[in-house]
C-alpha cells in the first residue's frame, strides 16, 4: 500500500484531478458565461460548441507537442510547463470580455492540460511494478475525476469568473508541490542511450505494425467523448427534447462523473482480477452501446430518472485511465510519453468533427433534426429565444 501513495502517483493524480476541473467546468458555466457577455438564444449552444472545440484542437496540438517533449526532455519537466501554461491561461480567462477572447483562452489553457494525464500516467506506468500498475492508475483516476465533483461545487458558490480564477489558482498551488518529484529510473537509462531516437511522433506512421497499435488504441477512447462532449454538455437540450423541465447542465455533468468515478474502480479492480486489461475493454465498451441506446431511446418521466441515465452514461465509460495505461503499454520507453500523451488527447480532439456532425444533424432539414423533432412547439431550457413551432420552423 505504501507504493500506491508516493509522490509520483499523488502529483499525477492532481495533475488529472485540475485537467477534469478544467475541461469539465465549461460545462457547468457555459450558459451563465455566455449571457454575461451578451450571447442568448441558438448562439449558447452553437458558440459553447464552438469553444469546446477550440479547447480540444489545443489539446489536440498540445497532446503531440508534450508527448514529444516528454520523450526528449523527460516526463517531469513537461509536468512543469505544461501546468504553468495552464494555470496563466486560466486566469486570463477570468477575464474575458467577448467570444473571441473566450475562444483564445480556452485555446491556450487546452494546450497546457494536454501534457497532464499522458506524463503522469508514463510517470506512474515507469515507477510502479506490473502487478501493481492497475491499482496506481486507479488512485490516479479516482482522485483525478474527483476534480468534476470539485468543479460542480465550485459553481454553486462562486461567479463563473471566479472559478477560472480558482482553477489557475489550483494550476500554480500544484506547480509547488511537483518540486519534489525526480524521473523515473526507466527514463534516465534510456537518456544515456545516444543511438536511441526518442519521441519521433512520425515514427508511429511510418511503421505498419506501430501505426496500428496506435490507431486502435485512439479508437478505443472516441466513444466516451461522444458521451461527455454531446450527451452529457448539451443534457438540457436532450431533456427539453424528451419533454423533461428543469435539467441542468451542472446537475447532468456531477451525476454522470459520479458514474465515472465509480467506473473506474470498477475497472481497476477488476483489470487486476481479470490480469487483462483488454478483456475489461470489451466489458466497458458493451456496457457503453447500451447505456447510450438507453439514453437516447428510453423516456423518462421525471428529472431525476434522467439523471440516473447520465449516471449509467458515466459509469459505461469509467476506463479512461485504463485505456491511457493500455496505451502507454503498447511501446517502449523512447515513444511512451509521446503516446501515452497524444492518445487521450487524439481522443478529445475527436469531439471536434462529432460536434460539428451534431450541429448538422440537428438541422431540421436533415433527417428531420435530431433535437427539433422531438422539441416542437417548445423552447429548450435556458434558452427562451429558442423555440419551434408545430412544423419543426426555428422561431
């Protein structure tokens, strides 16, 4: 047990805990930020939609650019600069003024939360034994995705300039606690191996047999952006769709990272049971199908029977740091931090083109509209400029 608290694990398990805290705040404080600076109607969902993926095209850069920096310079210093870059952009996001400053600083703040999980998980995967390995990745998971729950209270009591101010605050106080923290051994005899080339991102491509393993591992993490990108930022749309009053985004988000948390336990646990961490996969994956066809095909009566389905949602995809870990596995020591770093962030960046595909699909002029077929004759939540009349016409 002792091994499961040292310093590494810890700081890797911050570093993920203030990467959730970020990229799920937005969601909590989408809507409120928005109307301070004069945005209502169809331009909260299609502007929020907009800035989410500014943040994951940053992070998207910054999985590639930290990855290989990590391989090159070592695991930790990337740990550094990643978060300082962070914790500054957070701060000035305090204080944006229009959309276009918004867009930069979610930009900017992406690029610096890209190099968290992907070091802390190569620092982690490095420093602990085999038999161990799926335990430490699920304190990391654990504590990390503790940060949504964190950011949900957080929204409650503070105004929404504050909670970016909070979570610079958050970057910095972390920034402190990583000076305690050296290389891993694996790490530092690579270094001394000149012949060696490291963190040579192209190399994933130009290898049939490297280019797969990499490809199947970025396929394994799009669903559960799918889940939280779509379903779960936008579930006040999605509830006013299925004739539900009152949800929020804020309430949709914890009850969902519940599930996440737990999920990861979940996966964890049994991944050391199993001694596979594949087998676990088909688990999750199959419990995933199910819970957005439940999701999206159940009714719901009330507000709170919807929330439990944001719940099954979370704990369907609870194999985030599993599937990280998977990929860190997948390659040896002169690349690990390169992909272990730009596979989740791949992953993220993937909600870029599934977001635009949902702006498309939810035109009533294709395919009827996803969300206007079911919302006509009714405004969505917090947006009462935005209504349909009986022939699906966006009033």
């Amino acid at each position: 047990m002792r091994s499961l608290f040292n310093a590494a694990i810890i700081v890797a398990a911050l570093g993920y805990f203030v990467d959730i805290y970020d990229l799920l705040l937005f969601g909590f404080v989408r809507v409120k930020s928005l109307t301070s600076l004069g945005y209502s109607g169809q331009e909260l969902t299609d502007l929020g939609i907009s800035l989410l993926n500014w943040q994951m095209a940053g992070m998207l850069i910054g999985g590639v650019l930290w990855g290989v920096l990590a391989d090159k310079r070592g695991r930790v210093s990337i740990l550094y600069f990643s978060i300082l870059l962070y914790s500054v952009a957070n701060i000035l996001n305090g204080f944006a003024t229009s959309g276009t400053d918004y867009a930069i600083y979610r930009f900017i703040a992406g690029i610096g939360l890209a190099g968290e999980l992907g070091a802390g998980i190569t620092l982690v995967s490095e420093i602990m034994p085999k038999e161990k390995r799926g335990l430490g990745t699920m304190m990391v998971a654990v504590i990390g995705l503790s940060g949504a729950l964190f950011a949900w209270t957080i929204d409650q009591f503070f105004d929404w300039r504050t909670c970016f101010f909070i979570g610079g605050g958050l970057g910095l106080a972390l920034l402190a606690l990583r000076l305690g923290v050296s290389e891993s051994g694996i790490f530092r005899e690579v270094q001394k191996n000149e012949g060696v080339p490291k963190g040579n991102f192209l190399s994933l491509f130009t290898n049939r047999n490297r280019f797969v393993r990499f490809l199947r591992c970025l396929l394994i993490g799009f669903p559960t952006w799918f889940v939280v990108g779509v379903l779960i930022t936008l579930a006040p749309e999605f509830g006013r769709a299925k004739g539900l009053e009152g949800i929020t985004g804020g309430h949709a988000i914890a009850a969902c990272y519940t599930g996440i948390i737990l999920g990861d336990i979940a996966s964890g646990l049994l991944s050391q049971y199993l001694r596979s961490r594949l087998k676990v996969m088909w688990i999750f994956l199959a419990a995933d199908v199910l819970a957005v066809a439940y999701y999206l095909g159940g009714t719901f009566e009330t507000a709170q029977s919807f929330y439990v389905a944001h719940f099954l949602l979370g704990l369907s995809v609870g194999f985030w740091v599993i599937f990280v870990t998977i990929g860190a596995e997948q390659f040896g020591t002169n690349l690990r931090a390169t992909v272990a770093t730009s596979v989740p962030n791949f992953a993220r960046g993937m909600l870029v083109p599934i977001g635009l595909s949902f702006r498309y699909l939810k035109d009533p002029a294709v395919m009827g509209g996803v969300i206007p077929s079911l919302a006509r004759g009714r405004c969505l939540p917090d947006y009462p400029d935005t209504c349909f009349d009986q022939n699906e016409r966006n009033l």
